[in-house]
C-alpha cells in the first residue's frame, strides 16, 4: 500500500468523529503500541508537558481534587473561540503530568465546540486500563470534566 492509501487507511481508523483528529491520533498511538510500551508513551507526554507559563495567574489555577496528587488545571478561551488548556503537576506524578500531555497535545488550540463533544471517557480506547488502576483512569475523566466546566463559565456556551 503507498503513502496516500496508509494515510487514508489510518483516517479511517480514526473511529470516533466527536473526538478532535489530534486527540483521537493520541489515542491511536496507544492503542497501536504494544502493551509493555504503553506506560513509556504515557510518560513522553508527561514530559512533554508544557510548563505554566508566566502570564498566567497562579491564582486561576483549580485543583482536580479527584486526582490523588495535587494537579491543577486552567482553560482559556481567546477571542477566536480556541481554547488554551494549561496544568500543573508536580514531577513525581508521572502518570497524572502522562494525562495532562495528552490532554494539552490534543486538545490545545481547539474551539469550545470541540472541547464539550470530547466524550467523557475517550481515553478508553488508549488501552491504558491493563496498566493502570481505575482510580487513576478515573482521574483523567475528572480532569476533562474540569476543563469542559471552565470552558463553559469562560466561553458562555
């Protein structure tokens, strides 16, 4: 199969519509990575995790309190209608700073409309549950949750 046929291959394995192409290619990787790599890929997220950056209010932080370490979040919306997602989790919360890259890579830049269709548990298709305890899965739907209700309050949708 050429280039043009494996790039139309893996779009229509793009399964969900209401998840944002960007995030949905995350939870692609997942799934396609072989188990024993899965927790390795969570963890280039969490480094990847773009620190908060100075323009933003400490203040305007929220803390996710379902989330077992202390993890805030924040949402932007700008004048065009994107939302800017920007967390905070300290270094040795490796799984909850995996979440947040995920999150932040798929789903920073959206518009508003995007964010509220992300479906709740999204984050199934990941393949995460082999590794990872419910609770902490639980985490990343709390986490989301978050965002959409910030998204509302700020956009007025």
């Amino acid at each position: 199969m050429g280039q043009l046929g494996a790039r139309a291959d893996r779009k229509a394995r793009l399964s969900d519509p209401a998840v944002r192409a960007e995030l949905q290619e995350i939870v692609e990787e997942f799934k396609e990575s072989p188990k024993d790599l899965r927790l390795a890929v969570l963890l280039d997220f969490a480094n990847n995790l773009p620190a908060v950056p100075d323009t933003i209010d400490r203040d305007a932080l929220e803390q996710v309190h379902e989330c077992q370490t202390p993890f805030f979040v924040a949402a932007e919306v700008d004048a065009d209608g994107r939302v800017h997602l920007h967390f905070d989790a300290p270094p040795e919360a490796p799984t909850t700073r995996g979440y947040a890259g995920v999150l932040a890579a798929g789903l920073s830049g959206a518009t508003v409309e995007e964010i509220l269709d992300t479906p709740a548990d999204f984050f199934v298709g990941m393949g995460l549950a082999e590794l990872i305890s419910p609770l902490r899965l639980r985490g990343m739907g709390a986490i989301l949750a978050r965002v959409k209700r910030q998204v509302v309050e700020k956009s007025g949708a």
